[in-house]
C-alpha cells in the first residue's frame, strides 16, 4: 500500500483547517481527488451553495450540485464552510419582486427565513461555518463616509441593516452548532478594515450571533506584506473574532494591470513565481501563529481553473494557486509540507 507523506492538512492540524473551493465538475477529475485526499480538510463549494443556484425558482429547490459536492465531503471525512447566504451577486430575479414590483420588507425578510430553514436542515451535519453574509461593505462607493459603508445592494435597499441581523440570528437558530461568519475582500487594511471593525463590533455590541471574520484574500504576488497581515488578525482578533481566509489566491498580475491585453504574460515570469511562493509560505507561518486563526481555503485547487482566467480581464492566463495546471505541488506547498 502507497504510504500518503504528510500533506498540508496534517502538517497544520494543531493550528487550522486547511481548504479549498470546488465544483463538480472539479471533483470528479482523478487528480483533484488525489490532492484533496492528501492536503484539505475543508472545502467551500465555489458557486453550488449560493441563493440564485440553490433556490432558481421561489421555493424550487436545485440541490444536485450542492449534494454531490456535500455527499464527497462526507464520504471523505471532510468539513465544509457553507458560501453564502446573503450576497448582491448570484441571486434570482424573483427574490426582489413580488406581483411584478418591488419586494417588500415582510416578504424578503420571510424569503431568507426560508431559504435558511432549508438549506440548514439538509447541510448542517456537515457544514461546520456559514458565510452569512458576503460582501455588505462598500468603500469604494462615492456615496461612502464613515457612517454610510452599506453596499447598496437589493438585500440592503429593502431590508436595511435590521435584514443582515436577521440572518444570522435565523442561521443561529437553524444550525446552531455552525460558526458565523461576516466575510469580505480587501479587508484586510485601509478603509475596509476600519468599516468592518466599525460594523462587526456594532453587531456585537447589540448581541447578533456572528463567530469569526472571514478575510477572503484574493490577494497579488507582492501583497500582503507581514505587517498588514498581523495587523488585521491583531485587530480582528481583539473582538473576540475567530478568522479564517476563505478565498486565497495570489495573483501573477497586480490590479494596475487589469487593464492590459489577455495574453499579457504567457508564462508566469519567475521573480513573481518566486515572490508568489514566498506570499503562501508566509501566510500559513503567520497564521499558525494565531490561535483565532481557524481556516485556510484557496480558491480553487491548481492552476488549471480559477476563476481569475476570466477576472478583471476575459480570457488571461493567472497562475494563483497552490498546484500548477497537472495538480504538481508548487514550492510553498513542498517546503510547508517539510517544514515538520
Ligand atoms: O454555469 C454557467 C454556465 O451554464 C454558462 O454557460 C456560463 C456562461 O458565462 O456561466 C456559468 O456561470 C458562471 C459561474 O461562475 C459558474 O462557472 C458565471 O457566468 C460566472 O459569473 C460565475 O462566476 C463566479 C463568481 O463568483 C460570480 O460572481 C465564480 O465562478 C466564483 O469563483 C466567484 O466567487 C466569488 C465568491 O463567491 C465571493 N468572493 C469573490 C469570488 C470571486 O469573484
């Protein structure tokens, strides 16, 4: 019998979870099974759990993704974080009408109420944390000031701040034995971070249920540094919050390049590969530092799909991930894997 080395799941079982996004489609390939078996404990459905493609219909549920992807954890032992109940994205049409105008307070408010109640009974055996709510920040709206970082979402015109209370109290009831977790991008520095202190210690403050931040970190190749880093789990932390880093990948491209042409870089150049690995080594090291640190999920599993091919620029080649396109570890996950 093939003896299985050691794998980042092992390595860091004292300090987190180690995760990633899937698909179906993902799941079903040979070698993405191989890498999920030695190295993750957790995984996030990336797209299959979320409101437009659970319920597509009012009260017509579409489970078939979601089960085959819960039904995998299950037969395998691994954990999963439920992604997400309320976003501004990927939500049915019907959610925000009613008799063909705008939905009301009552009935939205209801709606959710719904849609918690059912998807917590079928998945809460196996869904250890729910990202309740994705997203509710805006910082980078004109409208945006200290006392207004709202998104302004469909979720929030209608049901207003009292609508994000709401579920994670509904969720606590419905699962109670799940964390809770506010989760967002770019909060880990600048104005963001500063609005989600400002909220989630306001939420606190008024008794809502809500366990942990996640940091999503869809981060670049020469960002974060360490200070930025300890600074938001030092932060996040001093609320008594648990953390996890739900969406980890490292972009080859800075965001200024966004604009460039698609076939940019063909390969990714190597002084960027190297500083990428240097990134992921640092922040399993730093975050195995934090007892509040509870998770590390990448999007996706290797470099043969994410999400960022097609993200902020149609068809560029970005090489983000943990595992290059034939699922081979990458130099982080070989020096993290022997440093025990
Ligand atoms: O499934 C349809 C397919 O039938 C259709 O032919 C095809 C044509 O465009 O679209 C497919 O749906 C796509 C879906 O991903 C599944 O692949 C959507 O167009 C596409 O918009 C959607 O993108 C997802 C995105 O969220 C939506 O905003 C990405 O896969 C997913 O990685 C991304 O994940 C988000 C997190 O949930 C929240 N944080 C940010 C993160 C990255 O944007």
């Amino acid at each position: 019998m093939k003896v299985m080395e050691n794998g980042l799941k092992d390595i860091f079982k004292d300090s987190f979870l180690t995760g990633a996004a899937v698909s179906r489609a993902i799941l079903e390939q040979e070698a993405a099974d191989e890498t999920i078996t030695r190295h993750f404990s957790s995984l996030t459905a990336e797209n299959a759990m979320k409101f437009s493609l659970l319920q597509p219909q009012e009260n017509i549920f579409d489970w078939n993704e979601a089960d085959f992807i819960a039904n995998y954890a299950r037969r395998k032992n691994i954990k999963m974080r439920g992604h997400t109940i309320i976003w501004h994205n990927q939500t049915p049409e019907w959610l925000f009408l009613e008799g063909g105008n705008k939905v009301s307070k009552t009935t939205l408010f209801k709606r959710l109420e719904n849609h918690i109640d059912k998807v917590s009974a079928r998945y809460n055996d196996i869904v250890y944390a729910w990202d309740v709510l994705n997203e509710a920040i805006d910082t980078d709206s004109s409208d945006f000031c200290a006392d207004n970082y709202f998104r302004n979402s469909e979720w929030f015109k209608t049901g207003g701040r009292e609508i994000f209370e709401f579920a994670f109290k509904c969720m606590r009831e419905a699962s109670p034995k799940a964390k809770l977790f506010y989760n967002d991008y770019n909060n880990e520095s600048g104005a963001k971070l500063d609005s989600t202190l400002r909220f989630l210690s306001s939420m606190l403050d008024a008794g809502v249920p809500i366990d942990g931040v996640g940091i999503q970190g869809h981060w670049y190749y020469n960002f974060p540094d360490e200070k930025t880093l300890r600074h938001a789990i030092e932060s996040y932390s001093a609320l008594g919050l648990e953390i996890e880093f739900t969406e980890v990948d490292i972009s080859a491209y800075r965001w200024d390049e966004a604009k460039e042409s698609a076939d940019f870089f063909p390969a990714m150049p190597n002084e960027r590969f190297l500083e990428q690995q240097q990134r992921f080594i640092e922040i399993f090291k730093i975050a195995s530092e934090y007892k509040s640190v509870k998770n590390i999920t990448t999007w996706g599993i290797a470099d043969n799909y994410t999400w960022l091919g097609n993200f902020p620029v149609k068809n560029r080649k970005n090489w983000p991930l943990l595992f290059d396109e034939q699922y081979r570890e990458k130099p982080a996950v070989t020096e993290l894997c022997a440093s025990l």
